[in-house]
C-alpha cells in the first residue's frame, strides 16, 4: 500500500463508509484522523519520534522544564562542564519525586524548584513532575527534578519522544502516514463507524485489522529497528517443512 497524504487518506475514509463530505467534513474527519494519530502513538513508540534537546542547569535551582510536545523521557544526560562540551556525559538516575524531596532536604512544588537546598552538587537523580493544562502545543509537558540541587550551570541533554506533528498540518504525508498507511487508514476507520454507530459488524472488522497490521508495526519500530545482525546475530523463523 503506497503511503497517504491529508487528501489521499480523507478520499478513502469517505469512499470505505461510502459517507460524502456533507457529513464528513473537514472538521469531523480531522477529528477521525487526529484520534487515530494519537491512538498509534500510544500503541508503538516510534525512532521517528525521538528527538535530544540541549539545556542549561540553572545554579542553586533544582528544576528544568521538559520541552513541549514531550510524550516521554527516555533518559537525562548530566555534563560536568558549564559550557558546550564534547565530553562523554552520564545517565541521570531516574527516582520518584519523594526521593528528589528527601535528598535535598526541603520541599519541592509543581510551581518548580527552590532555592537554598540543603544537599547541592552535581546532579545525580531525577524524578518527573507535572504536564500540560491548556494543550500540547502552548504549555509545558511536565518538569522535571533532580539531585544534588546544581551548584553550577551544568550542561544536559534530555532524551525523549515528542508528539508528532499530525497528517492535517503535514498534509503531504508524516512518518506514520507513509510507514504504516494500513495502520491508519484502519484506526481512522474504526473512528469513523463509531461516529455512525454503527454497523458492529464493520467496526469489529477494521478493529481486527487494525491489531493485526499493528503486531506487524511494532515487531519493526521496537524489534528489528532495535537490533543488528552483529550484536543481536541474525533473526531466524523457523519454517515447518513437509515431512519426509
């Protein structure tokens, strides 16, 4: 199956459910496709979706904020430099929030960190905290704490998937739309016969599809793309051959 665009993609959700643009229209189509986007989104985390972004500890202030658009974090890179560094840096260790509060002594808010903690260094622990309130795109996808509380501008990098940008704004095509059309063309599908309520019969249909060309999906993006020939050594499937 060739990859979808914006107009490829709504072409097919109103012939498949032979429903016109007078009750599909933009707006409710794109509600079909954006919870379609999102549901895959959620399903199999995506190497498309990974992105690295470069900041700056604020001194004696135990808070950073997570770029917007943040799904989740991967891992946080600490640097013992206060300048752009080429330096191998160290995995931040991942706490819970209480542990963050009991390490540097004094307590810690959604408003961000504080100053004058007891315990200051070189980070060592993180912990999340927080998200968005007013969207993915205006507002902070949450915060995140560490210890030691820095007593220098150290340098980091935070690893972590963000959301992606939807078929309706790149309308010519994404990732997902040219990688997995199947799986979208289907999970948009079953959004649009639950809008019609209806037939079961179909929406159970493209539920199946959707599950069984997803498995297929996420054995590539968090399987093969995860390993390699040398490391891994090669995949095999065993073949059952007739007998003898």
């Amino acid at each position: 199956m060739a990859g979808y665009t914006y107009a490829t993609l709504t072409d097919d959700i109103r012939n498949y459910t032979e429903v016109d643009a007078n009750v599909f229209t933009a707006a409710v189509i794109n509600r079909f496709i954006e919870n379609a986007e999102n549901r895959i989104n959620l399903d199999v985390p995506m190497d498309s979706d990974r992105i690295m972004a470069q900041g700056q500890f604020a001194q004696n202030f135990n808070s950073i904020t997570v770029p917007t658009k943040t799904l989740f974090v991967r891992g946080v890179q600490a640097f013992n430099s206060t300048s752009a560094t080429t330096e191998q840096g160290f995995w931040l260790e991942r706490r819970d929030q209480t542990f963050i509060t009991e390490y540097v002594g004094e307590a810690t808010g959604p408003s961000g960190g504080s100053t004058g903690q007891n315990v200051k260094g070189l980070p060592k622990y993180y912990s999340m905290f927080g998200g968005a309130t007013t969207g993915v795109d205006t507002a902070t996808s949450g915060a995140i704490f560490v210890a030691p509380t820095p007593d220098q501008n150290y340098q980091y990098i935070i690893h972590y998937n963000a959301q992606p940008t939807g078929l309706e704004t790149n309308t010519g095509g994404t990732y997902v739309s040219n990688y997995f059309p199947q799986g979208l063309l289907y999970a948009s599908l079953i959004e649009a016969f639950m809008f019609l309520k209806g037939p079961t019969d179909m929406l159970t249909l493209y539920e199946n599809r959707y599950k069984t060309e997803l498995q297929k999906f996420a054995a590539m993006q968090i399987g093969r793309r995860r390993r390699d020939d040398y490391t891994d050594g090669t995949l095999r499937i065993p073949i059952e051959s007739p007998p003898q």
